[in-house]
C-alpha cells in the first residue's frame, strides 16, 4: 500500500517559524511532527511513502531522506492549490490501496483496524464547532454527505485528517474530473469535493472514529500537542545534556542532545531541541528549538525557533511601604 502525505502548504498560520523552516519539521515532543506521522505509517507496515512538497520542499526532502530508509517519492505542488490538487498529484489511475495523511495531524489510532475496514474510510472526531473543519453527514455509518467547512454544519463530525482508499485510481479519476470542470471551493480544490463525487457514484466511505486527534497547525494548538505527547509518552533525555549548577527540572519534557541548563527551572511541559540552552530562566510550557540560547528570561506558552536569541533582564526596583507593582 501507498501512503500520500501532502506537506506543500505555506503554514501561514505559524509565521514567522514557517518562514525558513516548513511547519512539518517544527519540532514537537523531541522530534519533528512529520517524524510522529511517518513513525505511524512505519509502524502500519507501509514502506511506500509518498510526499507532496511545495514551500521549503527540499529541506523536508533532506530531512525524510536522513531519517528514513524507506521507499520514498517527492512530488512537487508548484502552487498550492488545494489539499484535493496536492492529493491528485500524489495518484497514479493504477492505484489500489491508499493511506492519505495530513501533514499538520498527529494521531493516535489502531491503524491495523484502520486499514483491515472492508471498504474505504475516514477519520473522524466529534467537534464544538464543525464551521472550521470539513464535516461529514453519515447514515448507518457510511458517509452520504462531505462538506468543506460549512456555514451550517449537517452534523459535528470533522473529518480529522487521515484516510484509507481502497481504489486510489479511482479517486484520482475524481480528481482529474473536479479539476477539469473547475470545480472549487473556498477557491480551492477540495478532497471533500473529490471524495463526494466517488460517494455520489457509489463508493462506500465509512466514519471511522477517532479519539486521539492533535493538530499541530497554529502556536496554541502546537503547544497543546506538545503537552499531550509530553504527558503522554513520557520524558526523553538526549544524549550528552548537561545539568549545571541550581538546574531543577521539572517533568514532563523533552531535552534534546547537548542541551545546557544551568540556574534555571525547566518544566512541566517543555521540549528543548538538541543543543539548546537556558541559563537563568524560568521555562515552561514551550517549545526551545536548536542551538536556541534562552538567558534571564521568564517564558510561558512560547515557540522559540532554532539558533534564536532571548535575553531578558532583572529589574532594579526601590518599591516603598504599601506599593503595588503589577507588570500584568
Ligand atoms: P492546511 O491548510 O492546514 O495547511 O492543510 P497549510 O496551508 O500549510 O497551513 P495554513 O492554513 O497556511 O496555516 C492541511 C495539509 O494539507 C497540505 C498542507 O501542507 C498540510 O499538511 N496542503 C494543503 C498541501 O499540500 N497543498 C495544498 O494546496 C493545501
């Protein structure tokens, strides 16, 4: 089986970090989003991958190439027109079975039962708002209806980023048909509209549910992934760190290979990439990324992109009786 995983869009919503590093590779958890997503795929038993890149495609293309010894393609999306397009440029019309995983979604999920359905599936998750999501319409389990982020949503099931095709050609053949009558929505071209032409014809798409969703597309979200992973798969402590003098750390975190951390109080919930380093700081709930220096700082809730800079300072205050001083 073939596994397409699109990454070619410009993370516009995680700027600036998206502007020199492609938001697949922001690190999350110790290691990049895109590496939990192919550790998926590998533990599947799918070693035919396929990647859709586009902005920053080739630093995505050294890193998967220097990570993974798998059967690998780069097929190259010149603009982004559409997850529907990205997805076309992925399909062969021969295609059989097809995994289709977004690049911005972590799951967790049994992707045995998963890829063993009797018929083509897609993840879903019971959502507060389906407005900002596309959203299925289901009857007695089989998808009817797909919407891409509607103003009145049929039901509160968004689709959550992973799919599983029996017949890839078949998808592609409704791709090339969207595309050639110019079919958009949003001004893109839509997988929902693609998936809702192979439905119309008679394709049996099942609601596969699905709790373990963590979206990685926008800072506040990224940093709730990094928590949940954190808690969820523990600490991890790279090679050759060195905790210096008054270093308390505080679980659960990620330090990286040859991290320094000295007169400082790391944690709960922080990753720091390899050869970070916090002197004087209090750090918690971030993400530190390589070769980053963090000095006299106090950060909460912060994305600090690799080789970055922050230095703070202490303050001199003469604060007399009955005063009060609130920096909120
Ligand atoms: P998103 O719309 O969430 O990602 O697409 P984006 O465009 O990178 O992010 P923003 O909205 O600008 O912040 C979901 C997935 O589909 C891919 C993206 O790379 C992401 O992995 N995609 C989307 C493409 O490959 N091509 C497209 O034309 C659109």
């Amino acid at each position: 089986m073939k596994a397409i995983i699109p990454v070619a869009g410009m993370g516009t919503r995680l700027r600036p970090h998206t502007h020199t590093l492609p938001k697949v590779l922001l690190n999350v958890a110790g290691k990049p989003i895109l590496g939990h997503i192919l550790d998926t795929v590998v533990d599947a038993g799918i070693s035919q991958v396929l990647l859709v890149v586009g902005h920053l495609g080739d630093m995505i293309q050294d890193w998967v190439r220097s990570h993974y010894d798998l059967d690998l393609k780069f097929v190259e999306q010149k603009e982004p027109l559409g997850l529907g397009h990205a997805v076309g440029l992925g399909l062969d019309r021969e295609d059989n079975g097809v995994l289709i995983i977004l690049g911005d979604t972590i799951l967790e999920l049994d992707m045995v039962d998963f890829l063993g359905s009797s018929c083509s599936c897609l993840g879903v998750k019971a959502v507060k708002n389906p407005r900002r999501f596309g959203v299925v319409e289901e009857e007695k389990g089989l998808v009817v209806r797909l919407v891409e982020k509607p103003e009145h949503p049929p039901s509160n099931l968004a689709i959550a980023g992973i799919y599983y095709l029996k017949s890839g050609g078949d998808l592609w053949k409704c791709v090339q048909e969207m595309m050639a009558e110019g079919r958009k929505t949003g001004g893109e071209y839509q997988l929902t509209d693609a998936l809702q032409l192979m439905v119309d014809r008679g394709e049996k798409l099942k609601a596969y549910p699905i709790d373990g969703w963590y979206d990685c597309g926008k800072p506040e979200t990224l940093l709730a992934t990094n928590r949940h992973l954190l808690d969820k798969r523990g600490n991890r402590r790279g090679k050759a760190h060195s905790y210096g003098k008054n270093a308390l750390v505080i679980p659960p975190v990620s330090i990286g290979d040859g991290v320094k951390i000295e007169h400082s109080l790391v944690g709960p919930y922080v990753t720091l990439a390899d050869g970070a380093s916090v002197g004087n700081s209090i750090v918690t709930n971030s993400i530190i990324g390589e070769k980053a220096v963090v000095e006299r700082s106090l950060l909460a809730g912060s994305l600090i992109a690799d080789n970055a800079l922050v230095r703070g300072a202490f303050r001199k205050l003469n604060v007399g009786d009955s005063s009060a001083v609130d920096f909120e």
